[in-house]
C-alpha cells in the first residue's frame, strides 16, 4: 500500500486490504482514516509538547462523555515509529459512535503528539491487532 501524509510530516503506511474510511469516518485535517474488515482506524497529529501520558490522559477524557459504562484497561508501553516510546490503552463501552471494541495509542515527540484510534465490532479489533501494529511500528514521524 501506498504510504499517506496524515499532516505535519507524520506518514501512515496502511498495511495490506485497509483503504481509506473517509466517506464514513470524517476525521478533519491532520488526520487520516482507514477500515478493513469491520475494523476503522485514524491516525492524527497535532502540535503537543505534554508527555504520552498527558496526551493519553487528555484523549480518554474526549472519549468517555461518548460512552456508557466507559471502562479502560491499564496502559501498556509500545514502541512507535521504529524506536519512540508510546502508550496504548483498550476501552470498551456502550455508544452509539464507537463499535463496543476500542483502543487508543498514543506518542510524543519533536512537539507532535500523534494518535491512533481504532474501533471494532466485536471479536474483529483483535484480529487486525497485528496490522494495527505494525502501523504503529512503521509511521513516519520527523525527527
């Protein structure tokens, strides 16, 4: 797949079958969306000088007003574009705007701070978890 700029030098590479989600899931400028199989994904980056763990903090107090029963599970570290040190957390809920399968991850650096979101019905965020992964592994983010 061909790789795509989701804004300020920060590039996605959708790994194989995800295509573009934007004519379901319109997620503005700085931002990128995919889907495969029930699955939808968004990368976004914006100006960030806080930790991972404030942009973190800062995206599940976004979330949560969109969910009843909002339960997140305990982060675990990731490594992020090659070598950068990042956070993902699942979150799980009733909404009427989120598939009942979520996770956030998130990383800071160079004053961006970049996001995936992803959101799945059940059972099928688990299986793209390694494709999920390996988006994370191979974005592009200016150093």
């Amino acid at each position: 797949e061909l790789p795509i700029e989701v804004g300020k030098g920060v590039i996605v590479t959708p790994a194989d079958g995800w295509y573009s989600a934007a004519d379901v899931w319109g997620v503005g400028p700085d931002a990128v969306s995919l889907q495969r199989a029930g699955v939808y994904v968004a990368f976004l980056v914006e100006e960030y000088l806080g930790t991972s763990d404030e942009l973190l903090a800062e995206m599940l107090e976004i979330l949560e007003p969109d969910f009843e029963s909002f339960r997140v599970l305990p982060a675990a570290s990731i490594t992020v574009a090659g070598d950068l040190p990042g956070l993902i957390a699942i979150f799980t809920g009733v909404s009427d705007k989120w598939g009942p399968e979520n996770e956030v991850a998130v990383t800071t650096h160079g004053g961006l701070g970049v996001v995936m979101l992803a959101t799945g019905a059940q059972g099928q965020l688990s299986r793209m978890q390694g494709d999920l992964e390996t988006m994370l592994q191979n974005l592009e983010i200016p150093r």
